[in-house]
C-alpha cells in the first residue's frame, strides 16, 4: 500500500481532510506546571475530547520547532503527544523542513521515521536531488514526503517567483517533483496565493501522477478552505488526497470563543473547518 492510498483511505474514514497543526505556545496554554506537563495536558486534552465527539482531523502535524524551543521538556512532550495520537489512529506529518547533503539528510530521514515515528515529513529542496533522495526512498516503505513549493508567507515571492527561462521558479520546482517522484512524493502549496495554486494543482494532474498537497495558510494567515476546495475541484484534483492545514485556528480556537473549555473549542473549530470544505464525495 502506498502513502496516496493510505491518504484516500484515511479520508474516507473520518470524513475530513483537515491536517491539524500542533504548534506549543506556552503563553497561549492556559495550564499551570512545568513545560513537558502544560504541553502534554494541553494536547491530550484535546484528543480526549476527539475521541469522545469521535471527531478527528485526517492528520495531525506537529511543528519541531515549536517543541524544540523548550528544550528537552518540549522534545518530550512531542514523543509522548505523537505515541498517543498514533494511539487514537491518527497519522502523524512531522514538519521538520530538512533538507542537507546526502549523508545528512539520511541522518535526517531516519530520525523522522524511525525515532519520531512519523507517518510523513515536510522537506526543503534548495540543495537538490542529492538533498531530497534519502527521504523520497522512504515512500517505498509507505511513508509520505511533501516538498516545499510554493509556500504561504509573504516573503516567498522573494525568490519563488523569480523566473528562470521566463518559468518562475515554484513552476521549476514543480516540474523537479515530477521528475523525482514516487508515490508518497507531495507538495506544499500555500492557500493564500490561489491563482499559483491553481497553476500548480493543473500541472500535476497535467502530469497523471497522484501528488498529494499540503495546503497551509488556511485562518490565521488569510486562506479560505473554501476558496481552497474550489482550485482542486476546478483543476479535477482528488479531493481525497490532499489536505488543508490549521494550526493556531484550532488549538487556541478558545481565545477566539470566550470560554475556558480549551479542548472542546478546539475540536469545534475542527468541526467547523470541516463544514467549510464540505462534502467530500
């Protein structure tokens, strides 16, 4: 079975194609302790009351950096938060961004696979084939590789739409994606640029290859899900395999609800992503 499968079916299952980002901010928790407790309460309190609504995102990801950040506390709670979501079913895409030269960016590949356990990674594709191939191999174990393409900040017009023979340079990297790719090869595609969306969604399925897009951007950073599920069905991309991330949106959901009940504020904001996209059949 391959990643592309394992992201139709997971679909299916939960109905939904949301990918939850978990993003630790300890002054947005509202848990007194010490650092590895407020974050592992704060996250399995949330994922208690999904599995008592039995709502839950298709995926969940977790920012390294933001665990990181807190040292070997933060680096804890992240092994434990992983282990008990994978628990509950949930798959786990690590985003971690790497990307070095060979031998790294194999160190790099099995620590995301193996010691974090994680289902799929984000990865930067700057220093080339050589950088991304370590972790491309592992979609022959199942696993799932999103490549950064066209990202969701404002400074990524910086260098990706530069152009390079008159195609700018997020179109050249979509065209190296086809040329590295297997299945479980995806892309990162940012919901605030839709027009680039589209080009990129249209070349793909252009291309007959089933390239799965993580879509961040979505809430906080100004994308609409909606305006989202428009570009893939207007380019006849399966909805199925791709998935609109939020991060901020759905873990501090409560700040924004006037409430104290972090978890279900969460998980309704969840639920409430989820009826923006709408059906998915």
């Amino acid at each position: 079975m391959s990643y592309v499968h394992d992201l139709r079916e997971r679909a299916i299952k939960v109905n939904s194609i949301v990918c939850m980002g978990i993003d630790p901010v300890i002054e947005k928790i509202p848990i007194q302790g010490n650092m590895r407790q407020v974050i592992e309460e704060f996250y399995l309190a949330i994922l208690k009351e999904m599995d008592k609504r039995h709502l839950y995102p298709a995926v969940v990801k977790p920012n390294i950096a933001y665990f990181e950040q807190y040292g070997f506390d933060g680096l804890q709670a992240l092994k434990t938060i992983i282990s008990q979501y994978k628990s509950s079913g949930i798959p786990i895409l690590l985003d971690a961004k790497r990307g070095d030269i060979g031998r790294t960016s194999m160190a790099y590949a099995k620590s995301t696979f193996e010691f974090w356990n994680s289902d799929a990674v984000t990865i930067a594709p700057y220093m080339g084939s050589d950088s991304v191939g370590p972790f491309i191999e592992w979609c022959e174990k199942g696993k799932g590789v999103y490549i950064l393409c066209r990202t969701s900040n404002k400074g990524a017009v910086d260098l990706q739409d530069l152009k390079v023979d008159g195609v700018s340079v997020y179109m050249k990297l979509a065209e190296n994606i086809i040329e590295w790719y297997k299945p479980g090869v995806g892309a990162v595609v940012g919901a605030i640029y839709l027009q680039e969306l589209e080009e990129i969604s249209k070349f793909f399925v252009e291309s007959k290859k089933e390239i799965p897009l993580l879509i961040p951007g979505v809430g906080s950073q100004g994308g609409g899900a909606g305006e989202v599920v428009d570009v893939l069905k207007k380019t006849k991309n399966d909805i199925l395999i791709h998935r609109i991330n939020s991060s901020s949106g759905i873990n501090y959901a409560y700040m924004k609800s006037d409430t104290s009940d972090y978890s279900k504020a969460a998980v309704d904001a969840l639920d409430t992503l989820n009826k923006e996209i709408g059906p998915l059949a």
